[in-house]
C-alpha cells in the first residue's frame, strides 16, 4: 500500500519593528540625566584627588622645613637681601626665598647646587630673579604646584602656588597699635626677613625656631596655597591697592574696601617665580584676609613682607593650611576672625584655638 506523504508549508510572517523617534528621544534623554547626575560626582571626586595632592604638597614642604631645622637649628630665612644669616656670612644667595633654600630636602639637590655654582661671587647680593638663573629656575615643580590652581608661567619665570605665613598686620588684632605694617617692625607668624642691601634699611628678623614659638607648633600656621594672579579683575586672581588700619581688623575692613586694582606688579605678578624672596611674586601671604577674600598692597610698600595678601585657592570653601608641626588642614571660608588671626602668629598668646 502506498504511502501518501503531506508536506504542510508553514509560513511565518515576523516583522522587525525598529525605535520611533519618540523613543529614541526618550532614551537620549534619559542618559542625558544620567550624565548629568553622574558628572558632579565624577568632578567632586576628581577635586578631592587634587586636594589631597595639595594638601601632600603642602606637608611635604613643612617636613623639608624641619630637615632643615635639623641642620641649621632654624627654619630658613624666607626674604633676604643680603648675606643669609643661616647658610653662613659668604653666602650670595641673598634674594632667594625659602622654598629655593629647602630644595636639598626635596630632592632637588642638584637644582640646588647647580643654581649656587651659577652665583656670580663678586656680588655682594644676588636677584633670585636675574637672568642667568631664569633657565633652571624655570623648571616647573610639581611640588610648588596645587593641581586645583590655575597653572601660568609669566616672563619666563617659574610659577608656584604655595606661600609661607608672614603673621598679621598687628599683635592687637582689634584695640589700639601695637606693631606696624612695616617691613622693619611686627612679624609674628612663621616667616623671617634678612635685611636689606644698604645699612639701616630693614632690619633683620630673629631666626624662627621652634623655641620662638611660644604659641606651639600645632598652633601655628607654617604654609598656605593661593591661585596666581592673571591680572583679572577677580578677588582670587588680583591684588588690589593701598590698605592701612591701626590694628589687624581695620586694616582688613580697609582691604575689603578697595576697588583699584594695583598695576602691573599687583594684578599679574602673584606666583610668578618661587626662587625670589619677596611677597608680591607669592613668597608670603598674611593671616590678615580671611580665606579667599581679596588681597591688597600696604601703604607701607608693595615689595615687602608688609604686603596683605590673603591665602586662597582653587578648592570650593577654603583652603589647605600646613601647621609647623608638620600636619596639615583644611580651613573653610567661614573660620572665626580671631581663630584665624591667632593661627597666624606663633608667640602673642592669643586665647582663641586655632583651626
């Protein structure tokens, strides 16, 4: 019997259905706040990278203060016009600021001695900014650099962004004058000046120890960050004309109170060069200005150590601040005056805890 086969075709008809432009809208969008909310965390987590990388800086900079001191029984000179005090009377390193002199105590040794071989010895003093050094002292540190500053390089010369802490404008930070703006009177925070090039024009510092700081070392600010200046009318970026007070908090409301921009030296010149002594290329800054408020010229001078210029920063909310024992801590914008006018000097005693 035969064998009768049905083959049965089954056809299937699947048709392919692709996105609607409405959905592909709706999905664009969707990642579009996904990004959104994700890219604040993402910058808030890139931020704290480089601030703990300052915040390193800063303490690897205050340690090399304390090999320092364990070689010369002081921290280094941090202004000078003359033969430095500490590295001996034959010395022509004159003009150069503290962080030139630790540079042996972080790593840099053959910077160092490369820049002292290239000292004329005829002179009586040396610029930390004359011509032949510009070449070598042009290097960028890393170490001398916040990762949250804007980094610039003007003329040719090095850029930094960290200051050592020149004290306050007064001992009495609200009554009556004790001490003046001047170069040759009050300095009570961390930093020491060397003199001048001519007698009887500003005199010297003491050498600041560890025994001239009655106030304690975890009590006393050593260094600050600040963001150079770029010539921008900006409180952070410029530093702004003339203030003068009878005692630290009128010379600050004083401050508060310009609005001129200082020309040339003033408005750019802020961490143009961390090998040279002086305040307005960024050697100092004061405990006079809060945090990040603006900076101003004295009327005293616009090159020495009496120069008001406040600490500030790239971070949001305050600033990174290395005590001269070694730790280091972040102070907001909102501290108290008197906390932080007292964190700034080492031996007036004030009754205020520091941050």
């Amino acid at each position: 019997m035969g064998r009768l086969e049905v083959f049965v075709t089954v056809s299937v008809n699947r048709s392919r259905r692709g996105f609607t432009l409405v959905e592909l809208l709706v999905v664009i969008a969707i990642i579009g706040v996904l990004i959104a909310l994700l890219l604040p965390a993402v910058q808030m987590a890139r931020e704290a990278a480089r601030r703990s990388q300052c915040s390193n800086n800063l303490k690897q900079i205050v340690l090399a203060s304390h090999n320092y001191h364990d070689t010369h029984n002081a921290f280094p000179v941090s202004v000078g016009w003359k033969p430095d005090v500490v590295n001996g009377p034959g010395a022509t390193r004159s003009a150069f600021g503290a962080k030139f002199r630790l540079l042996p105590y972080l790593e840099q040794n053959t910077l160092y001695e490369r820049t002292d071989q290239a000292t004329p010895n005829a002179l009586p003093f040396t610029h930390g900014w004359d011509g032949n050094f510009n070449t070598h002292l042009s290097i960028k540190l890393p170490i001398f650099n916040c990762p949250s500053a804007p980094l610039q390089t003007k003329n040719g010369i090095a850029n930094h962004t960290y200051a050592i802490n020149a004290g306050t404008s007064h001992n009495n930070h609200v009554l009556g004058t004790t001490g003046t703006l001047n170069t040759a009177g009050l300095h009570n925070g961390f930093a020491s000046w060397n003199g001048g090039p001519v007698t009887g024009w500003d005199g010297d510092d003491p050498v600041v120890t560890f025994g001239t700081m009655p106030d304690g070392s975890s009590n006393t600010a050593a260094f600050s960050e600040f963001v150079p200046a770029n010539g921008a009318r900006n409180p952070k970026y410029a530093t702004y004309t003339w203030a003068a007070g009878n005692n630290t908090a009128e010379v600050r409301n004083s401050c508060l109170a310009q609005s001129e921009i200082q020309g040339w030296d003033g408005g750019t010149y802020r961490g143009s060069t961390w090998s040279w002594g002086t305040c307005n290329p960024g050697e100092f800054y004061q405990h006079v200005m809060m945090p990040n408020e603006k900076s101003c010229l004295s009327y005293n001078s616009d090159w020495g150590a009496d120069t008001i210029f406040a600490a500030n920063s790239g971070h949001p909310a305050g600033v990174n601040v290395a005590r001269a024992d070694g730790s280091v801590t972040f102070v907001p914008n909102g501290v108290n005056n008197f906390v932080w006018w007292a964190f700034g000097t080492r031996n007036v005693g004030e009754a205020e805890k520091t941050p």
